[in-house]
C-alpha cells in the first residue's frame, strides 16, 4: 500500500470542480467556501446536490474549519458559536463521506492570556468537538503552524497536546512549509505514525512542480513511506499558470499530479 495524492478544491471559480484532470486519488474541501457554515441547512442542502454533480474523486479531508473565529487568545469567539459550528460542520461533513478535517493552528493563539488558562481552554473546546467527531464519525486533524504564540505551534508540541486531550477522534496533521518555516525534522511526524490523519504540500509559494522544492518533498515522502503512512499527501497552496497568461486547471492540475506521481513511485521504487 503507499499514500494517496489528492488536492484542495478551493476558489472554485478560477478552478472550476468539473475541469479537473482525472487521475487525483482524493481530493479536499474548504469548509468555508463550500461546506457554508453560516448558511442554513436549505441553503446548505442545494449546495450539496451540486457539489455531486462534480464527480469529485472521494473526499479525504476538510480545510479552515473557522474563519474569522478563534477558540483561545485575546479575542474568543463564544462558545456557543463555536459548538454550533463544530456540530454542523461535522454533520455536513458526513454528508459527503469526508472523514478528515484540518483544523489551523493558529485558531488557538495565546495572546496576553496565561500560556495554562489558554492551554485548558484549547482542552475544553477540543473536547467538546471530540464529542460531535464521535457522533459522526469524524476525525480531527490540528495543524501546527511553526508559530510560538499559539498552544501547539510545533509538531513535537502537537502530539503532546494530542496525548494530553486524549481523545481518540483528534490527532493531527502535517503541512511540509511550516516544518520548514522552522526548520523542523520531517522524522518528528514518524514519532507517533498513527497520529498523523493529513498531510499537505506545496512548491515555493504555488502547486508543487513550481519553484525547486523536490528534494524536500521526496524527504518528507520518504518519511511516511517508511512509517506506513496510507491516508492522503494534499496538494493545498495557491495555483499560478506555468503555460501563457490564462490560467488552465485542466493543464495545470494535471502537470502537478503527474510531478507528484514520479516522486511517489520514485520512492516506492528505491
């Protein structure tokens, strides 16, 4: 068995859904632009009979849980916003059969609030959000984001935050630039393997066969090959047109999968 390669269905008026190449394993969905977390469930309803007609390769996993909203720091969104959105987000989720949801990690920002008081805020609201995971069968991936002003801003300080809510529904996930933001060890994601739900790549700044970043993504694809990794390596970054002034998703996105393809093999080949 060997990981998954998919990619994030964002900004889906530069990149129409139906234009997508064929061949992606998975794929990953904004909460926000379309799963609608501020539109009733009518709204939400139509929304979702569109989102089929795309034939979307399976949904693997969701991306910005919140938007504006934040669980801990020095401007906390209510709780009870904050719980009506997990509730609905999870059960939109299982709507479409998406297992994994991303959560950011700076949602959860320190501030001038005790490092502590933030910390059990985090545990109670990660608790909370355990109990609609449960009820719908999702699982919580947070996402360390290499900043030092927030609960977990290192994968090292995510798994101990995850062994300390201990809650079998949340564990977490990897994303390849914040690792190298702060020069962190790709291994540290091999420390827990069963922790690790999701993980995204990027090239410099735009989709992964642009800029020169393919030593570091065979790094990290080394990484969870050896430690078993089978759930999705994510394609998530902003898109640029490597072939004229128009943009091409079609092209591009084909471009990009094929690239990751070759270094998947690669290193299942070595």
């Amino acid at each position: 068995m060997r990981f998954n390669l998919g990619l994030n269905i964002d900004n889906v008026k530069m990149k129409p859904p139906l234009e997508l190449c064929p061949g992606w394993d998975t794929a990953e969905i904004p909460i926000t632009e379309l799963l609608l977390p501020f539109d009733t469930d009518a709204v939400w309803e139509r929304k979702l009979a569109e989102i089929k007609t795309w034939h979307q390769p399976p949904w693997a996993a969701t991306s910005h849980w919140l938007w504006d909203e934040r669980v801990t720091g020095d401007n906390i969104t209510d709780f009870t916003e904050l719980e009506r959105q997990a509730e609905q987000t999870c059960r939109r989720m299982a709507q479409i059969d998406c297992e994994v949801a991303g959560v950011w990690g700076n949602f959860f920002p320190i501030g001038s609030t005790p490092k502590n008081k933030a910390i059990d805020t985090a545990l109670k609201y990660c608790e909370m959000v355990a109990k609609y995971a449960d009820q719908y069968g999702i699982l919580i991936a947070l996402e360390p984001t290499a900043n030092p002003d927030t609960i977990f801003p290192t994968y090292r300080d995510g798994i101990e935050f995850v062994k300390r809510l201990n809650q079998k529904s949340i564990k977490l996930m990897a994303d390849l630039n914040y690792f190298i933001a702060i020069d962190q060890a790709f291994e540290d994601i091999a420390l827990e393997p069963d922790y690790c739900l999701h993980v995204h790549i990027q090239g410099e700044t735009y989709q992964p066969n642009v800029g020169n970043c393919t030593d570091k993504i065979l790094h990290i694809f080394r990484v969870l090959r050896d430690m078993g990794y089978e759930r999705t390596v994510s394609s998530a970054h902003p898109w640029i047109s490597t072939e004229g002034d128009s943009f091409n998703y079609r092209l591009e996105s084909e471009k990009t999968l094929k690239f990751l393809q070759n270094l998947r093999n690669q290193v299942y080949s070595e």
